[in-house]
C-alpha cells in the first residue's frame, strides 16, 4: 500500500473480530515501529506484547473515562485564558474499553525517561524548553506503527487516558519507564467513515502565524 493512501485511509478501528493476528505479523508492525525516528537516535521506546486475557482486562480496568474526569477539565477558549472547570459533564465511557479487552493483541508503548531531548554529554539538562522528548519519539513510532498495521489489514487505535501508573504497575516496568499509549490490534468489524479534517488554508501559513 501507499504510503499516501495508508495515511488517508486509516481509521481508529474500537471494534475486532476474533481472528488471531500471527507473530510475523506483529513483528512487522513492530519493525515498522523501530525504523521511526528519534531525537539523537535514541530510540527511548520500548513496546509490550499483550496478548493474555487476563491483563487484557486489566488494561481496559486502568482506562479512564470521561466520567472519571467530570467536573475537574479546565476549559480553554482560544484566547488561552483558563476557565473555571466545568461541572455536570455527562457520564460517557471510554470508548476504547472493550477494544482493549476484547482485541487480540494489545501494544503497550513505554518510553525511557531522560533519553530524548537530551545530549550524551550533558545528561541532566534538557536541550529545549519542552524538557523530555519522549512523547514526541513514541508518538514517532507510534505513528510507523499504525500506518504498517492498516497496510497489512489490520486496525488500531491511539489510547491515552488510562492511569500511568496502573498500567506500569500492572505490566511490572522499572524504574525510569513509563507507559506512554496503547492500541489494539486486530483485525476490524467495522469500516468508520473519515472524519472531517480542516482545510489547509486554516493550518498552513507562510513567513510567519497568520500569513497567506
């Protein structure tokens, strides 16, 4: 598949058939994944391989809901300033809960700490203001990832509101790791349609923020 087409033709798949996903076809989304680019080359990722009901559900247990969160998002309007958090916020589920317990396999992706944005001469110090690199190289990855996994036929989903330290209780990381995301993998039972994307006249703009 082109890469072009894989990228306008992945969906976020939260429905899977039972088949199972063999091992060399995980090992090639998990390759696609490795050849991802990363600040220095440092390669901070490190991905589990869930296929174990019982973890499964524990995983979908650590998921957060939007009702775990009522009342206590900040609001945000685009003039920046924070608002009051928002109150009565209807109760919804997180709707990658079942996905995570009912797919056959799950990737967990985790990251080293003080890796990336980081120099080897100076470790200790980040390079940049936006301090540790490691959600912009697992995102990397990530993305190689899911892309690989739709060109093979297979579906996925970015899942990140689920409790960090649960999942790195319950997938036993050490010290100096942490969970970053995850998604099922599987085969899908459902065909999403595409969701609307903004014109690029809204997101592109030339010599500085704002020009045309």
């Amino acid at each position: 598949m082109e890469v072009l087409e894989a990228i306008r033709a992945r969906r976020s798949i939260r429905k899977y058939r039972t088949a199972l996903v063999d091992d060399k076809t995980i090992g090639l989304v998990l390759e696609a994944a490795r050849w991802a680019p990363s600040w220095a080359n440092s390669q901070c990722w490190r991905f589990i391989v869930v296929r174990d009901s019982a973890i499964k559900s524990k995983l979908a247990d650590a998921l957060i809901s939007l009702s775990d969160r009522a009342g206590q998002s900040l609001r945000i309007p685009p003039n920046g300033e924070v608002l009051a958090p928002r109150r009565g916020v209807s109760e919804r589920p997180n709707r990658a809960t079942e996905a995570v317990r009912q797919a056959p396999v799950v990737i967990v992706a985790c990251a080293e700490l003080g890796k990336s944005g980081y120099y080897a001469r100076d470790l200790g110090e980040a390079v940049t203001d936006k301090g540790d690199w490691y959600m912009f190289d697992v995102a990397l990855a990530m993305q190689n990832l899911v892309l690989a996994a739709h060109s093979l036929g297979l579906g996925t989903v970015h899942v990140g509101a689920f409790d960090a330290r649960q999942v790195a209780s319950i997938l036993e990381l050490p010290q100096g790791f942490s969970a970053v995301v995850m998604t099922p993998l599987g085969y899908p039972d459902e065909e999403p349609q595409a969701r609307p994307r903004k014109e690029l006249s809204e997101l592109v703009f030339y010599e500085r923020y704002g020009g045309k």
